[in-house]
C-alpha cells in the first residue's frame, strides 16, 4: 500500500496509537497492584512488546531488567523508584524515549553523543551581519559577496511555515549560485513543516521514505511497509545547490528532513550525523499514573537503510576548535566552496 504524503503516514501512526490507548485502557480494568515492582514490570514489559528498535540498537532487554532489578524494593520513595525506572529507559539512548511524572521528567539528551557544531555568535557577528532579514522562524542574509543565500533554521516547533515566507524567500534568492540551510542544534517539531520546507525545492511527486509500526511482541512484528511521498504542486522552486547543515543537535523532524534529502540531487548534507529520532512515539500510564512514551514506528531511507541513530552527512566537517578566535565557521565555509565548485 502506498500513501500520498507525509501528513498521511503520521495519521495512520495516530489511528494506531488510538487504538493501541484503548488497549490499555481495556487491560487497566484488570486490577494491577501498584506496588515498585508491578510498576518496575509493567514499564518492561511495554517497552519489550512495542519499542521499535530493540533489535536494531542490538539491546538485550532481558539483561537490562536483571541489572535493575536490584534497586527495587517495597520501601523505596517515589524518586527513587522513577530514577530507577528513568535509569532503565536511557539504555535505549532515544530522545523520544521518556518517562513523566508530577515531579520529573527523565529524558536521553541526544546532543550529548556529538559536538555542538554551532556557534551561534560567530554566524550573527561575521555572516548575517545586522541587516538580516527575519521572515517567520527563518533567519537569513546574503553571503560571500551576495553569491549564496544563507538560511538559519532554529527549530521546526517554532510556527508553521507559510507559503508566503518560502515565496518571499525564493524571490530574493533566485538569482544566487546556491543555497544553504543551516538546521544545526535543530531539535525538531511540527511534522508539517517537513513537507512544508521540502516545497521549497520540490514540487513533484517522489517517494522520500518507508515507515512501518510495531505491532506485536515479537522482535519482527511490524507492519507492511507504507510509502511517504511529496506533495505535487504548482509552486515555483530553488533548483539550484541546496546545502543543508547538521550536527546532533538535529533531531526528529530535523531528522526526517535531512532524510528525505536524500531523494534530492542537488541537495546535499554537510556537518556531523544528526541525533536521529526517526521513529513516532507513542505513550501509556503506569499503574501508579506516571505516563511514559518510545518510539513505536522504524522509517527506512530512499537507499533501504534505518537511520534511527543518525542520518549520516554527505560531507562530515567539524566545527572547527579555533572557531570562536578566528570567527570562521568552517562548516558554512565548506558549503560556500561546495555550491561554488
């Protein structure tokens, strides 16, 4: 089966999670004592069933249980028992893994795997300048002597991009030699603004991934595979050089982005690999009321791999350590002589 685009995969995530929720709804009639260790078992064994990537991250869950097992006891208080269960959940080193309650929230901070590939000073002081323009959540300035067109991107949750902003912004560069789209330190956001941003240099109709969801107990219960693909339109595009940026920073629907560039020739990746966070969580609440949530879907790339660790640059450059003495960014450097060779 195939969908037509993006927005329709996630509603088929939504329509499952539906019902994955009245599942559990339906199994909470059962009385389940809310003890340490029923809550201790109950997180396990969900995780066990219905987290995508257990097989893929190579994780032996069963010995993970046995490791912290051992800190649960009956007298424990309620931050022990959730730094415990916290503790067990970042084996799964995922973003979109966390468990919530009144009082915490336990999270894997995924920037933490790479450097921060960024200095956000050094772009506003010797590349946009203070004649920047701010058109929606898009920062951007000419550079290199008005040949290229620079676009800072800070985050997919800010708004949702408008045709207007991408209209705006293609006049204005629609006589440079490229175009580059920087999404470092980019934590991700609104699914809409994956197509919405893919617009400005698509306008046909061409697959950008597979995704499949989790659906039973067993290491290889998915469901078929279903085709994203991207939305046809009338629109006028960028097709020139397109370098997109990226560091760990980058991730979930910065993730998906980057990914789907992969369907794209004249779009090309530079930086370090993103923090992936590739697969739709998914959440449910814990006999005691804490509410937790994993990842329950793999997306499979244009090229056949899962690149729920980190979707890997086309070019890997680092930041460089005397950055901030010489106020050069030599990852825009690189993307400058890229677009100009």
């Amino acid at each position: 089966m195939k969908s037509k685009n993006i927005i329709y995969i996630f509603l088929a995530v939504l329509t499952f999670i539906v019902y994955f929720s009245s599942c559990e709804k339906m199994a909470f009639e059962k009385e389940i004592d809310n003890t340490p260790i029923e809550n201790y078992d109950y997180l396990w064994n969900e995780v066990n069933e219905k987290y995508a990537f257990l097989e893929y991250k190579n994780v032996n869950w069963d010995s993970i249980y046995e490791v912290y097992l051992p800190h649960i006891n009956s007298k424990m208080t309620n931050d022990s028992l959730f730094r415990v269960l916290g503790n067990m959940l970042n084996e799964l080193r995922d973003g979109h893994v966390n468990l919530f309650s009144p009082f915490n929230l336990s999270r894997y901070d995924i920037t933490l795997l790479g450097p921060v590939n960024i200095n956000t000073r050094i772009i506003k002081d010797n590349y946009l300048g203070t004649d920047y323009y701010t058109t929606g959540s898009f920062v951007h300035n000419f550079i290199n002597n008005g040949d290229i067109g620079y676009i800072r991107y800070s985050s997919f949750a800010n708004s949702l991009i408008t045709d207007y902003e991408l209209d705006f912004i293609l006049e204005r560069y629609e006589n440079t030699q490229g175009l580059i789209l920087d999404i470092r330190q980019n934590g991700g956001g609104y699914v809409d603004n994956v197509q919405k941003l893919l617009s400005l240099f698509c306008n046909d109709e061409r697959l950008l991934y597979e995704t499949q969801i989790k659906n039973g107990p067993n290491a290889n219960n998915f469901t078929l595979l279903e085709s994203a693909y991207s939305n046809k339109t009338e629109r006028d595009i960028y097709d020139k050089k397109i370098i997109v940026l990226t560091d760990r920073g980058s991730y979930s629907a910065s993730s998906f982005f980057s990914v789907c560039t992969y369907a794209f020739d004249n779009v090309i990746l530079v930086g370090d690999t993103t923090g992936g966070g590739l697969g739709l969580p998914n959440g449910g609440q814990l006999p005691n009321g804490w509410t937790y949530r994993f990842s329950i879907t793999q997306t499979i790339a244009v090229n056949g791999q899962n690149y729920e660790n980190g979707v890997p640059p086309n070019h890997t450059v680092i930041l460089s350590d005397d950055a901030a003495e010489t106020g050069i960014d030599n990852v825009i450097e690189f993307a400058v002589n890229l677009i100009k060779s």
